[in-house]
C-alpha cells in the first residue's frame, strides 16, 4: 500500500518552566532549521497552538511551561523551471553558493522576467534549494540590481539561510563595491547618512527622503583614484537598501558612470551598462567560527574602460 506524501511535520514542544519568553523567540531557538521570518510567518498563518488555543501573534507572551504545538507545510512546489545556465562559482558547499554575477541577470523572477534568472540558474545546479521555506526566491539573502555585477552568496538549506540573514540583519557582514563615478566627491573620503525611500514622483526609482520619512541608509566611500572627470570609489554598504549605492553618490553629485535612471541619460564613457561592481564580501559561513573574505575582479568590460582612463590620464600628464 502506498503512504500518502507528508504534506507538514507536526512539532510538539513544550516551553520552559518559569522563562517568560516571546513565542517566536521561543521557537526560534527550538527549531533553529527554520528562520525566525518563517516561523512568525507561519504564527500568523495559524499554524501555531499554545496550550491547545490557536495563536497568531508572534509577540505572544509565554509565561513557560505550555504545550507549544506548530505545524510546519512541506516545501512548496513553485512554478520556477531549473535552467542550464552558466555560473562563474566562486566558492560552494553543502550549505551555500557564492557566485560571481555578470551584468544582466535578474536575481530572481519578476515582472517581465519569468525565464531566466540567477534563481532558474542556481536551480538548475542545486536543485535542492527548490521551495525552499516555501518561497519564490530560494536561497535568496540579499539581492544585487540587474546590471551590477559581482558576488552573491544563496543558502542552499534552511538553517544556512537563517544564519545568513541573521548577519545581514545584525550588519556583520562586510560588502564592498567599486564604483566609476561621473564628476568628485568634495573630500576623498566620507559617510553618506540619507533615508531612501521610494520616489514618491516615479514609483519604478528610489529616492533620498527628507527626515523621519524612508528607511534608514548608511554608506561609506574612499577615492581610489581620480581622473578629469571621473573618480573611481570604493564603496562600503553598513545598510541594504533597494539601489542604495546609486541613489547616494547621485545624491552627493557623483552618479555611476552609464546609470540612466539615476545619472545621465547618455553615458559619459562606452559602457552599455552601469559600473558598479559587488568586488568583495566577508562572512562567516554557516558552521564557522571565523569570517572569510571573497572577491571577484572586474569584469572585462569595466577592466577595459578603467584602463582607457589610465592610459588618457598618463598621457596628459
């Protein structure tokens, strides 16, 4: 006789006695296979019973000592296609994969890119990951745009992905880009603290808001080198906003060089795209104890315009 396929896991789990907790803290430190995002996600789904009474607000106050019961679905099958396409691995294993990302993959599936994408990709190599805490976008913790290039780290298992995001959240983990600007920062070095939020004016871009409006946005930059025109910045981001690098240096007069939504419309060098580049991440992995430090060169095209540069700023010496 068959078995009929689980479909949830049923976890029976009883609270410490005289530990006044949070129910989501609660369940996160008993079930740490699982993110704390998932678990309050299924809190709210009406997943979870204490003492046999259905609760649904992760602040639940637990006195210690109940029954705490949650049920848990089984990976969600998504309508996502593993695909065959090539990806410059930098580093893999049982619990994560960091990838080189070139210019021009979308991260992951959205409007007018069903097909695709670095997550059909990873698919297709750890397929895995699929359904993954019964998401669209497995193994994913942080996102790079379209045309930035550069390294991108995904969990390939739920207790990898916790403690990805717990780094991403606790701002432990260090992300440095490079970045050719149009025009000079006014000092060679300086602390970009502006709220970005999302343009009130032009819903597709983002924008620096004006005090206690928009999320909170910190980055920091040094002049690696200067030219004429242009500045090569290197670029450290303490927050993680959506275009957060762009947004800022536009906002302090340097735009990315070939970034058309937030800079000139008409690139100020041959670039079909903008040059931003994810060059270096440092982490801890997940089993470690020490954080390792990842890079990745320039693409060939980005190389290719900072060494035109090079050689015209040698020339007028």
């Amino acid at each position: 006789m068959n078995s009929s396929p689980v479909t949830e896991t049923l976890h029976d789990l009883q609270a410490p006695p005289d530990q006044p907790q949070r129910l989501d803290k609660f369940l996160a430190a008993a079930l740490p296979q699982h993110s704390r995002a998932r678990l309050q996600a299924l809190i709210k789904a009406g997943q979870v019973r204490v003492a046999g009474q259905p609760v649904s607000k992760s602040s639940y106050p637990l006195e210690g000592g109940e029954l705490v019961q949650i049920s848990v679905p089984a990976a969600q099958p998504t309508e996502l296609i593993a695909e065959h396409i090539p990806l410059d691995i930098v580093y893999e294993d049982k619990q994560v994969i960091l990838i080189n990302k070139p210019a021009g993959l979308v991260v992951h599936p959205a409007a007018g890119h069903s097909v695709g994408t670095l997550v059909h990709a990873v698919l297709g190599h750890a397929p895995e990951i699929e359904g993954m805490g019964g998401e669209l976008r497995p193994g994913l913790v942080h996102r790079l745009d379209k045309d930035t290039s550069g390294l991108i780290i995904l969990a390939k298992n739920e207790r990898a992905q916790r403690s990805l995001q717990k780094q991403f959240q606790e701002r432990s983990v260090s992300k440095t880009y490079l970045a050719l600007t149009d025009g000079q920062p006014r000092t060679p070095s300086g602390r970009i603290e502006a709220p970005i939020g999302r343009d009130p004016q032009q819903r597709k871009r983002m924008a620096v808001m004006r005090a206690g409006k928009g999320r909170e946005a910190v980055s920091q930059y040094r002049t690696l080198e200067t030219f004429p025109e242009h500045s090569l910045l290197e670029v450290d981001l303490l927050t993680g906003r959506t275009h957060q690098i762009r947004v800022h240096l536009a906002f302090i007069g340097c735009p990315v060089v070939g970034d058309r939504v937030y800079g000139r419309r008409k690139a100020s060098l041959p670039l079909e795209r903008h040059f931003l580049h994810a060059a270096r991440l440092q982490i801890v992995l997940p089993g470690k104890r020490t954080p390792q430090l990842f890079e990745a060169p320039l693409p060939a095209e980005l190389q290719a315009v900072l060494d035109e540069l090079r050689t015209a700023n040698q020339k007028g010496a």
